[in-house]
C-alpha cells in the first residue's frame, strides 16, 4: 500500500513535471519573440535594437532553454509567475483575487451534481423501464448535448429579460450582499451542472445496473432484505465505485464548463481571465492559469486513485 | 504442420455472416431514438454537400436595407445585424461543422491510435513516455487546450481541426492501449508469435482489427463531441474567422441583440444541438450492437 501511494505520488509528479515542460515549450514556440511575453508588442516597437537585447539579458533570455525552464519553475514553485502584459500587475496577484469566484461557483457545482446525478441514476437503475427511468434517461441524454453558452442564453432570455426574475449577469461575494449573490449565481449553477449531472446519471445507471445482476444481490434478496437495504447496503456500495472514479473527469468538465458559462454571464472568475488573456494574447496569464488547472486536475485524479481501495477493498495495490 | 479445418462452407462463411449482420442492425434500430438520429445525421449530411442549392440566400451577401429582420416569409429565421439570411447561414454552418468534425477526428484517430497501439503492445519505457505525454495531455481541461492552442497558432479552421484534434487524442490513445492490451492476451496471437510472424503482421492482421469495435463507437460518440467544441470555441470568438458561418459564432453574434431578435440565438443552438444529440444516440445504437461490454463506459 505505501509503495503503492509513492509510486502514483511519483507518476502524479512525472505528469507535472511534462505538464510543466509543455506549457513552457509551447510558450517559447510561440510566433514570434519570447520577449513580447514580458513586454507587449507597442512597447517593443519603440525600443532600439540594443535597449531589447538589453532587456533580454535582463530577463535571462540569451541563457540556454534548460537554465531558462528551471528559472522559470523555480519562481513558479515560489509562486512566481510573471507579470501580466495587459494589467500591468503580477499575475499571482490577478488570479488569487478570481480564485474565490472559481472555488465558490465550482464546490456548489459538485455538491449539487453529485447530490442530483447520483440519486438520479440509482432511481433509474432500479425503476428500470418504469416512466421516471424514461424521463430521467431522457433528460440525461438531453443534458450531455445541450451546449451550455447556449442553455444559458435561453435563461437569460426566460428569466431574465422575460420574467424579470433573475439578474442577467455579473458576480457579488456571498460576504457582501448574500441575497443578491444567490440570485446572481442561479443560472450560471444550472448550466454548469448540468452537463456533470447528465453524465453522473448515465454513468451511475449503467453501473447500478451491471451491479443489480450480480448473484450477492439476488442473495440478499432472498434472505428477504427490505429492498431499501439491499440498495443502500449492498448494491450502491459496488455500483457507485466508477462513478467516484469519474470524479477528475468531472473537475475537469467543470473548469471547461466555467470558461464558457462565465463569458456567457460576464462572471469575472478563472474561466473568464483565461479566455481574456488567450484573447489579449497575455500569455504570462495563460501559462499560470493553465499550470494551475492541471496541477488541480493531476492532484484530484490522483486522490480519487489513492482513494480506490478504500472504497472497494478488493482491489489489489501492485 | 497445418490443421485442415473442416466445416462446411456454405454455412460456415455465408450464412453466419448474413445473421451477424441482420443482429447488428437489428440491436442497433431496436430504439426509435436511433433511428431518428440517423435520419438527423443524413439530412445533416445532405444539407451540408448542397448547402448552395438548399440554402435559399447567399450566406455571406450583407443586405444592409434589411437589418435585423424578424423572420418573415422572404426570411424564415430572419436576418442578422449585416442583413444576412439566418437560414442560410445556418445551413452554411453545417459545413463548417462536418468538415471540421472529420477533419479533426481523423487526425486524433490517426495520431491517437498509433501512440495507443505503440503504447501497448512493445509495453515497456515506450508505454511509460507515452502514457505520461498522453496523462499529460489529459490534465488540460479539453476546451482550455484546444483554446490555447488556438491562441498560439491564431485563428482559421486549419488550426481550429489542430487545435481539437489535440484535444481529443488522448481518448483514442487511452482506448487503444487498452484494448491491445486485453488483444494481445489472445492465443492467436500466441500462435503467430509461434510461427515467427513478424511484428507488422500480428499487429496489422490481428490486433488491429480486433481492437476496432470500441473504437468506431469512441469515433461516433467525439463526433457530437467536437462539433459541440467547436461551436464552444468559435462562441469564444477564437474558432472559425468571420464572414465563414459556424454556429457557435452565431450565437454569439446573436446574443447582443437577445431583447429584440432572439432567434439569432436561438436557431443556430438548436441546430447544434440537434446534430450533437443525434451523433450521441446513434453512438449508443452503435455500442450496444458492436460492443455491449462498453454500455455506460463512455
């Protein structure tokens, strides 16, 4: 077991390590000079050619690749990384103050689909056929392909303009004024969830399913269990498993989710500044924000792993 | 030695073919929801080749006397803000969409399925740089890589079906591992080793082609998936540059003028969705009469 957890621990950080390396290849192989990174094109325009090359030197640029990846992981390990072209500030700065958005919007967003995709596939799985499995099945088949930018023009459009329920856009801290946050964050939750609630169902389903067939289950049925033991005790036990697995895939729907849902509702969080700095070509910003994203997608993968055989004991550390 | 094998011809070949043909189809039409996809795949199709006959305006032809117009008979779904016809627009954009699908899939089939196959069957440091390289690639949320991609290498569709095929490889080379894995494991492919075939062969003759099942259904499932994608980027106002129609950019272009002219929106979404959802429910008929085994999986 603990050689195990080195081992994945080791490969979670190889991952890193390539993550790391390809975001910084792929900035350096970028079109045109690095140093437009640091200084903006405008800027560059009215220097002379020593004043550039003097900047360069500054910023360790004439130094070999290797020697310039290493500088620039060691300021990121420091929590350096760079300072934004377009807003003039650090960029650690930039995305500490939109992380609290991202972290508000993304943790309701995995309570609330798990609490409503779970139970969901596991009615469907033992309703099967019955009409709450129809409509259930219906609606998650509907969920997975809705395009959510989409999904949330057609609210704004209902409640917002329509009904007058809803503000159509923009984000308020829960700490400031609670009520209005709520209703700021209404629609933005259901686009993002819905995707992740679509695909939990149909996961959850299908493996409840396979699990309902197996032959402890008719055991436990004939030793005239109450069916709700049966399925909370013994089937949702097993049958869950691959959907907890799924769980990094989800984290990371949702972080793709967030890119487009907070364009659509002018939501100043992660996604938001990720789309603005790719489209400002900022690419300090784009480097940190990537690193982040991947480095959270890495290290939920690798809990949900180590996880593992805790929820199912059968399984075999090699 | 060889071992001749002797089973009757005429039912051996012929007629257990026809049969596994006839439970193919069956299973897969047994759902009207697939068939139904499959009629939304053809007309999607069709509409796309004779987009210049079916669509009953130029898509590009700006009409600056006819801004915004709300659909009328001349304009079924109206017109936007240059006065171009939605509904042309809207059939144009089925082009964007499938070419960029294809495109896009073949390039992640191609690339993604050779790493999967190198990965797994020489196993070894080969398995272990590619698997990395390919977790790698998985730990970018596939929309934030496709975007940053596009970023990097500017707009236009050759880096859109780059940016995305970048973004779907990995699924290919994860599946594909997996299966040769569990491929090579069988005992004809002990027997070729046996008899000295080289390496080409057992892969080409017989774990290629036994892998494929899942992986046409992996194909049929991405498709809804790119097309969904695609439309996201091009929303993001990074995919497809502008006169050309794509309809995640329509929507976006629509969205500005939600109050007076919903349908701008509203019509380009739906088309997407439609296509999207039928790629997703024939991918399902597909599984469940090629490999049951993956019911749920994907």
């Amino acid at each position: 077991m603990t050689s195990y957890i080195i081992r994945r621990l080791l490969q979670a950080l190889v991952t890193l390590f390539i993550v790391s390396l390809l975001i910084f290849l792929g900035m350096r192989f970028l079109p045109g000079d690095p140093i437009l990174m640091y200084m903006g094109q405008d800027t560059i325009t009215h220097m002379s050619f020593e004043q550039v090359e003097a900047i360069r030197h500054q910023f360790g640029l004439d130094k070999p690749l290797v020697s310039q990846y290493v500088s620039w992981i060691y300021g990121v390990i420091q929590g350096d990384f760079g300072v934004s072209i377009a807003y003039r500030e650090p960029v650690i700065d930039l995305m500490l103050k939109r992380l609290p958005i991202s972290i508000h919007l993304g943790f309701l967003t995995l309570i609330i689909f798990n609490l409503i995709g779970i139970p969901a596939g596991v009615i469907c799985a033992i309703r099967r056929g019955g009409w709450l499995d129809t409509v259930i099945t219906i609606l998650a088949n509907l969920g997975i392909t809705v395009p959510v930018f989409w999904l949330g023009i057609l609210m704004i459009y209902l409640f917002g303009l329509y009904l007058n329920w809803l503000p159509i856009y923009g984000y308020t801290s829960p700490f400031t004024d609670f009520w209005l946050s709520t209703r700021q964050i209404i629609m933005p939750l259901i686009c993002l969830c819905v995707l992740p609630i679509a695909s939990t169902a149909r996961q959850a389903r299908s493996s409840m399913l396979e699990v309902m067939h197996q032959d402890y289950i008719r055991t436990a049925w004939s030793k005239g269990l109450r069916e709700r033991v049966i399925i909370m005790r013994h089937a949702m036990k097993n049958g869950l498993i691959p959907v907890v697995t799924l769980t990094g895939l989800g984290i990371a729907n949702v972080i793709a989710g967030a890119v487009l849902v907070e364009t659509v509702f002018n939501i100043p969080g992660f996604g938001r500044l990720a789309v603005t700095s790719v489209l400002n070509q900022d690419y300090p910003i784009v480097q940190g924000v990537v690193l982040i994203v991947s480095t959270v997608v890495v290290l939920t993968n690798l809990a949900v792993d180590l996880s593992y055989g805790w929820l199912d004991p059968r399984v075999q550390y090699r | 030695m060889s071992v001749q094998v002797n089973i009757p011809t005429g039912t051996a070949e012929n007629l257990p073919r026809v049969s596994e043909w006839h439970r193919l189809l069956r299973v897969f039409f047994f759902r009207r929801v697939v068939i139904f996809g499959t009629i939304v795949i053809l007309a999607f199709i069709i509409v796309a080749i004779f987009a210049p006959f079916i669509a009953p305006y130029n898509p590009y032809k700006q009409n600056l006397n006819e801004i915004l117009a709300q659909p009328s008979k001349e304009h079924l779904l109206g017109t936007d803000s240059l006065g171009r016809d939605t509904l042309s627009r809207i059939i144009y954009g089925a082009r964007t969409s499938i070419v960029i699908a294809v495109t896009t899939l073949s390039l992640a089939a191609a690339i993604g399925m050779t790493l999967g196959l190198l990965a797994g069957y020489y196993g070894g440091w080969i398995n272990v740089i590619i698997m990395r390289f390919i977790d790698a690639l998985m730990s970018f949320p596939m929309l934030l890589l496709a975007l940053i991609i596009a970023a990097m290498l500017g707009g236009g569709l050759k880096n859109v079906i780059i940016a995305l095929g970048v973004g779907m490889l990995p699924g290919y080379a994860r599946l594909m591992c997996g299966q040769v894995l569990s491929v090579r494991e069988n005992d004809y492919v002990l027997a070729e080793y046996a008899i000295g075939a080289s390496n080409m062969r057992i892969i080409f003759r017989h774990i290629f082609p036994n892998c494929m099942p899942p992986l046409i259904v992996l194909i049929t499932m991405m498709m809804g998936l790119v097309i969904l994608a695609e439309a996201g980027l091009s929303f993001l106002g990074i995919g497809i540059e502008a006169p050309a129609a794509a309809w995640g950019g329509m929507v976006a272009a629509g969205y500005g003028y939600l109050r007076t002219n919903p349908i701008l929106s509203f019509a380009p979404g739906l088309a997407i969705m439609l296509v999207v959802f039928a790629f997703n429910m024939v991918g399902d008929g597909l599984r469940d009469a090629l490999d049951p085994r993956l019911r749920g999986a994907l």
